[in-house]
C-alpha cells in the first residue's frame, strides 16, 4: 500500500467504511463519548440486576407459598431476599464504578501518551486489579519518558561530535582554496587524520545501533583469553610507556578457553586499558587480572587512579557520557558493555575517588571446559 493510498483508506486493519483518520480519540471516542458509554454500561448492568432481583422475589414468594407457609411467611422471606438482593445491587453498582472510573481515566491518559505527552501519569484507585494495571502504565510512561529524553539527548550529542571534525575539516580545506595553507603532504596528513576519527565515530554509532537491534555480528570461536589479554597489553606497553604508566598482566600460564570473538574482545580490552591509563597519574599502575570460574572467565582492569565517585559510576556506561576529565566521545565504554552482553556476559565497575577504578566483565567459557 502506497502512502498516499494510506493516508485515504487507512492501514489495512483499519474497519471499512471507518473515516480515516478518526474523528475524536484515538480509540475512537472523544472524552465525553466515552463517559457516556460508561453511564450507559452502568445503567444496563442495573436493569439486569433490577431484573434478576425481581425474578429472585417472585420465585421465593411462589416457593413459600407452594409449600403452605401460614401468615406472613411468604411475603416476609420475600423481603428478605429483596433486601439482601438490594445490598447486594448496591454493592455490585459501587464495585463498576470503583472500576469503570478509573478505566476512563487511564484510557484518556493513554491517548496523552499516545500524542506525545509521556509526562502523563494516572491516580491509583479502584480494585487491587486496577491498580496494579495503572502501576504498569505509570512505569510503561515513565520508560517512554526517559527514552525520549535519551533519544533526544543522544541526537544533540551526536551532531556535537559530529562538528568538531567537519568544522576542522571545512576550515583547512577552505584555507588551502584561499591561499592561507600550504596544500604540502603536512596539511593533507592532518586532513586525513580528521577523516579517520570520523570514521571512527560512525563505526561506533553503527556498533551501538546493531548492540540495539540485536544484530550485532559475532565471529565466535575458542580461544585464550590469557593470551589474547598479554597480546593486547603487549601492543599497548609503548603507550603505557609514553604516559610512564606500570602495565602488568597477572593469569595463569595454562590456556584458559573460551567461545568469544577475538577481534570483538580486543577491542573490549583495548577500550579499557586505553581509558585506563588515560586516569592513571604517572608511575602509577595498571593491573589486568585473568581468573577462572565455573562457567566463566573474568578479565579485571584495575588502575591506581583518581577513581570516581558514585554518581559517576551509575552513568560510566551511559551513552556520550563524558568524565571531568574525559577527551573521547563517550561511546567507549558503552560499546564495551555491548560487545561483552552480545557475548553473553556481565560487566561491573567498582571505584572510590582517590583510590582507583576496577572494571571486570565476563564471558562464558568453552563448552566442556567448566572445572
């Protein structure tokens, strides 16, 4: 179905001969409708009880009357039916408004949120049913609430990222057009090295939004992590030299097997050595444990750094979230935590400022080869 031929008969669930779109709510119903069809759902439900109360008088009063009552048996029993059956009525008529009430409010606060407005929320009240329903809409709010403001939080951030480099860009390249800079392999070298961080930002927008849909392309293999962890520190010890940073690995010199992607897991540990010695003072240390355990293996970053509070640390795997003293982008450690759960694993972090951070995560080992 083309869009235009959408926007004339709407979607194809739509009811035929309905006009679309609606013409009140979203459910089909303006405010006031709906009250109505409430009044007239209660006012039906009292005619069936009315009815069943008169068919229940009648029908005592025959009884007793059938098997000879003396007196005023027979119209006493009835009116005591009659009175239990009207407790009985009230009760009922109060139970549907305690429900009904409630219902028409939750169905107006659910067209709010469907226009847009997740700042809506709901009064708890009626029956323990409907107030658990309405706890679930507040929540199911709440959530759209915080993702939109996420969303457009992440859309502000990534056109952020995005300038600095093209502003770069834009204005070495229009110097070279005007004169004022050389056009000599110097100027083209640092043209080329802008490219490649925005290259290397839009790899890692494209990882965060595969981590998101599930899409995530893992090449998985048996490995060992003991020996991936030494390759990786051994490629980073002229950076950790460069800052007079201490890289030590500790792990056991026996293969310690695991299914995990070997490109995926390095970037994982590159990411985390890299930032942590980004915060680790000079002469200071970066430790990088291996340990065994049933099912898993846990790789722990440790450094000797400033470390962070604990506001920080509820928000370090937060998207574009940026340290005081952080230069990246804000996507390293949240694509770390995505590439470790697409493996099937868990990541922590525990810090004290002044004291150092410790980040661990884990993977499931081999298949076979839990202890």
């Amino acid at each position: 179905m083309t869009r235009s031929s959408f926007r004339r008969g709407g979607p194809p669930w739509w009811p035929a001969g309905e006009p679309w779109p609606p013409r009140h709510g979203r459910f089909g119903a303006s405010p006031d409708a709906r009250r109505r069809f409430f009044r007239r759902l209660l006012l039906i439900a009292a005619v069936v009880l009315a009815i069943a109360l008169s068919a229940t008088f009648g029908a005592v009063w025959l009884v007793v009357e059938r098997f000879g009552a003396p007196g005023w048996t027979a119209p006493l029993a009835a009116l005591v039916v009659l009175f239990a059956m009207g407790v009985v009525l009230a009760r009922s008529v109060g139970a549907m408004r305690g429900f009904v009430s409630p219902l028409n409010e939750l169905m107006e606060a659910a067209d709010r949120v469907a226009d847009g407005d997740y700042t809506t929320r709901v009064r708890q009240s009626g029956p323990p049913p409907m107030r658990r329903l309405v706890r679930s809409f507040n929540t199911m709010a709440e959530r759209l609430q915080d993702a939109d403001r996420l969303r457009r939080d992440m859309m502000t951030d990534i056109a952020h990222e995005l300038r600095t480099p093209l502003t770069i860009l834009q204005g070495r390249l229009e110097g070279v057009i005007d004169g004022v800079y050389e056009p000599d392999g110097k100027q083209i070298a640092e043209l080329l090295e802008e490219t490649r961080v925005l290259s290397t930002l839009i790899e890692d927008l494209r990882t965060v939004a595969l981590s998101d849909a599930g899409a995530l392309p893992l090449s998985k293999e048996s490995i060992d992590i003991a020996g991936l962890v030494r390759d990786v520190a051994r490629s980073m010890q002229a950076e950790a030299d460069r800052k007079s940073v201490s890289l030590r690995v500790t792990a056991s010199p026996d293969v310690i097997a695991a299914d995990a992607d070997p490109v995926r897991l390095r970037e994982v540990l590159t990411n985390l050595l890299s930032n942590s010695m980004r915060h680790t003072p000079r002469d200071h240390a970066v430790t990088v444990s291996v340990t065994e355990r049933a099912s898993a293996v846990a790789v722990t970053v440790a450094d000797t750094g400033e470390g962070m509070t604990q506001e920080q640390v509820a928000h370090m795997f937060d998207r574009f979230y940026k340290g005081p003293a952080s230069q990246g982008s804000g996507l390293g450690l949240a694509i770390a935590k995505s590439l470790v759960t697409a493996h099937g694993g868990a990541i922590d972090v525990s810090s004290e400022p002044q004291k150092g951070t410790a980040i661990t995560f884990t993977i499931p080992r081999r298949d076979g080869a839990a202890t």
